[in-house]
C-alpha cells in the first residue's frame, strides 16, 4: 500500500463521534471523506462509539487507522467502498451493521449522491481495487460482514476475527457477473469463530488464496463456490464442530476448482478437493507480494492476535 505513504499525507484526526450524512461536522469520521482530497491518514483522539446515519462512502487512497484507541463503528450503517483504490481499514470493531432505505448522502467533493438500499454488511466493496482490511473485528451484522462484488481485486483480508455471524463473507457478485472472473483476493491470518456458519469465503467466478487462517467450528459450510471458482486452501487449521457436518467445503458448480494443501484437521473435518488429481494452483503475486507460510500447526498461535489490537497509545502495534 506505498501508494497511502509518503509525501504530501494529510494526518486528520477523528474528535466527534456523531454523524450527519448530508451535512457532516469537521472534526467526524464523514467529514474527512466528504471534504478532504488526497492521501488521507485517520486516527482517533479517543475511544469511541459511531453509529452512521447512512453508508460512509470510504475514499481513494484513505487509511482508517483505529490502533491505540477503541473504536466502534455500530448499530447504524456501516463502510461502502464504490470504485475506489488504495484504502487500508485497521483497528476497528465493526458490528451489528443494520440494512439502509435508500437516500442521499454526501460522498466525495461533498457531492451529495443517490445512494440505493444496503443489505447491512460490515464491509463492502464494489468496483475497487487494491485494498487491505486488517486487525478488525466483525460480528453480528444483518447481512454479511464482507462483500466484494462487481469487479473488485486485489484484496487482502487479513488478521481479523470474524464471529456471532451466519454469512462472514461473499467474494462476487452473483452468478451472472462475469467480470468477477478476474477477482484476485487473500485471506490470511484470520480467526473464524465462535458461531460462524458459512461463506469463509464462498467465491464466484475468481482466484482466492486461503491462508493460515483458523475455522473454530462451522455450521453449513466453511469455504464454498460457486460458476468455476478456483480457491486454493493452505496451511489452516480446520476445526470441525462437536456436532453436525464435518465436511469443509460445499460446491455448487461441478468444475469448481478446490486444492487443499498442507491444512490441518482436527474433530473429523474433512476437505473435498474438486481439482484434478495432481494439479497445481499458485497465487499470482508479484515477487514484493509474496509472504512466508506458515506450518499450520503453528496458526493458533499465529492467529492469537487476531482482530482489533488491545494496546495503549505508548504501545507498538
């Protein structure tokens, strides 16, 4: 994410948690989007709790930094990332996100925009590219806590803690969206659980590379897809529920491409491969994206940290 550093950052920080969607205060979350232009870098004078009146439409080349304070972002709308690059989202507890009417609200520029209803995810993304959601926690929201839809890659989705959620995250749109064909997206270093039930990811049409990541239990799937996805599961640690199904995955489509390698399963969690018998299936990073795998018997460990960091203002996190 170079692309949010160097020079010519603007350093806002968030002082009032309260929210006006068509006129926002300086000194709120929304005003920064609505009239600050550029690499924008945001951070919290103190703890607190914002409940939007309307999706925050999250800027281009915007980092929502949460680390030292804790801050809630709750029981109202929640973050819509629509054609947009470069955003990083860190630090923040994101949950009970409920479903929105449709209406206006002030976007970039402070140009007021016609917003359609929302479904009342934690995160979602449309037709934006190279964003990093990591340290967060998610839960309890209406629909989903992530969405990436409609031609968005290169995602990374990282060291954060999913749980109290029926579905946890959708990769495409719906299964006429061809353009989603092309979606690259990375899910890694997460805790899964408690009381997850599907969609860690269920994938459409496009690549995803699951990674290091921890399932604590599940109720009707883990990882599933849909219209020839190809996902590639490596180094987890599959937990299977006490009780109820074992099995890991669900496919809905016979050419779906699913390769497990080098998982960990522990309580009779099984994996059904649906790829060729010795075929291979490797991530397209560039050599500056590429990251150590981890053993998975070392993701509990790995993932101990996950979701938003606990740590004060004189702490490294």
């Amino acid at each position: 994410m170079i692309n949010n550093v160097g020079g010519g950052v603007i350093n806002y920080k968030v002082t009032d948690p309260s929210d006006d969607p068509l006129n926002p205060r300086a000194g709120t979350l929304r005003y920064a989007m609505t009239n600050l232009n550029g690499k924008v870098w945001i951070t919290f004078k103190r703890n607190m709790k914002i409940k939007l009146a309307k999706p925050l439409l999250v800027n281009s080349f915007t980092t929502i930094d949460g680390r030292g304070v804790d801050v809630h972002i709750a029981n109202g709308a929640c973050l819509l990332l629509q054609r947009v690059t470069d955003v990083i989202i860190h630090g923040i507890r994101i949950h009970d996100c409920k479903a929105q009417a449709p209406g206006p609200v002030m976007g970039p520029n402070r140009k007021i925009i016609q917003l359609g209803p929302v479904d009342g995810d934690a995160i979602r993304m449309v037709t934006s590219s190279k964003i990093w959601i990591d340290h967060n926690t998610l839960h309890d929201c209406q629909d989903g806590l992530i969405d990436v839809t409609r031609g968005s890659t290169d995602i990374t989705i990282s060291n954060n803690w999913f749980r109290f959620q029926d579905k946890v995250m959708l990769l495409g749109h719906d299964d006429g969206y061809v353009r989603d064909k092309n979606m690259k997206v990375t899910v890694a270093f997460n805790h899964f659980g408690p009381h997850c039930q599907q969609r860690m990811p269920r994938l459409r049409f496009g690549y995803a590379h699951v990674v290091n990541n921890l399932y604590l239990g599940w109720g009707i799937y883990a990882i599933g897809g849909t219209m020839n996805p190809n996902i590639k599961s490596q180094a987890n640690l599959f937990i299977a529920p006490k009780e109820g199904k074992k099995e890991i995955t669900w496919a809905h489509s016979v050419n779906s491409n699913f390769k497990s390698v080098h998982d960990v399963f522990e309580n009779g969690a099984s994996f059904r491969e649906s790829s060729e018998e010795g075929s291979t299936m490797r991530p397209n990073y560039r050599p500056d994206q590429l990251f150590e795998v981890a053993d998975g018997k070392k993701v509990r460990s790995l993932t101990m940290n996950a979701g938003a960091l606990k740590c004060g203002r004189t702490s490294i996190c």
